[in-house]
C-alpha cells in the first residue's frame, strides 16, 4: 500500500483544483527489458511488485481523470540517473563506488540493459508534458541501451579507476 499512498494523499489534497495531471510511471511496466522497441503500444507485462504498483497508479490516474474531466499525461521514464541521485538504482551504486573507491555488488550478468535518461531529460518532459493539450502517454527514454558492463568500463575510463567488482546474483539489477 505505501507505493499507493502518496498518489492518493495527492489527489486527495489537489486532485479538485488541479486541471492537469502530469503522472511519471516508468518502463519497468513492459517487464524486463523487453527486445526491440519499446513504445506506447507496447503490451504490460510488469513483472516486479513496483512495475504493478506503478500500472495500477496509471489507470487510477486516467480514471480519477475522466471522473473529474481533466486531462492526464502519463510519463513512463526508464532508468533516471544524475546528480544528487539516491542511491536505489544501479548508475548511484557504480558511481559511488568509483568515487569511494569501494567495492561494487554486482547483480546479474552485468549483460542487462538499460535505456538510461539524464535527470535534465527528464525534467524537460515534465515541463513539456504542462502544456500538451490532450491526455496521453508517453514513453520518455534513452536512445540507446547500454549494458551494465559498459556503464561500468565508462565509468573507469572517466575516473581512472577500475572498480572493484563483487559478484552478487539476483533476477534484478
């Protein structure tokens, strides 16, 4: 329920006034990392409790939406990163490793890929979405999907260091 609460508290304090909602879910709702293109009209296959979590928010946003006839955009980012980012996705763990100089748990192969999108990106279509007439969703990501692997050596190449890497399995990264 926590994932719910903040969406509801929401539109419990703002829901009446606001003419707009601007709702940023996430790719995560496609289930993992999906071949191929990933668009709007890709079917959901969340696979994760937050993914699902994060589609049902969605169709509350679109239902709270046509109840109270405002207009809802829908943002499914993948895999924000920048600074003062927490550390809960795989970009802050790889950095703070590299600037600690302590060891990184890697899970997985180290072969799953993202689409990363810089925090600024992000941002710009927050701003753009305001003023997007109608309701829709959007899917909001990198260009390209980089492995693990290669945002490490990315990462070594910047800083000069090589990150010490310990491996940690998991189905997730």
């Amino acid at each position: 329920r926590t994932t719910f609460d903040p969406c509801i508290n929401f539109f419990e304090e703002f829901g009446n006034w606001a003419q707009k909602i601007v709702y940023v879910s996430t790719i995560d709702i496609y289930g993992p990392a999906p071949a191929g293109v990933i668009d709007e009209d890709t079917p959901a296959s969340p696979s994760t409790p937050y993914a699902v979590a994060k589609l049902c928010l969605e169709d509350f946003v679109r239902f709270y939406c046509k109840a109270a006839n405002k207009t809802c955009v829908i943002l499914r980012f993948s895999q924000v990163y920048g600074p003062r980012e927490p550390k809960v996705r795989v970009m802050s763990f790889i950095m703070d490793a590299a600037v600690r100089n302590k060891e990184f748990a890697l899970r997985g192969t180290g072969e799953e890929k993202r689409k990363f999108l810089y925090v600024a990106d992000a941002a710009m279509a927050v701003v753009q979405s305001i003023s997007f007439e109608r309701s829709d969703i959007f899917v909001i990501a990198g260009q390209e999907a980089t492995s693990i692997k290669e945002v490490i050596l990315i990462v070594e190449s910047i800083t000069g260091k090589r990150l010490k890497i310990k491996q940690a399995w998991s189905d997730r990264t």
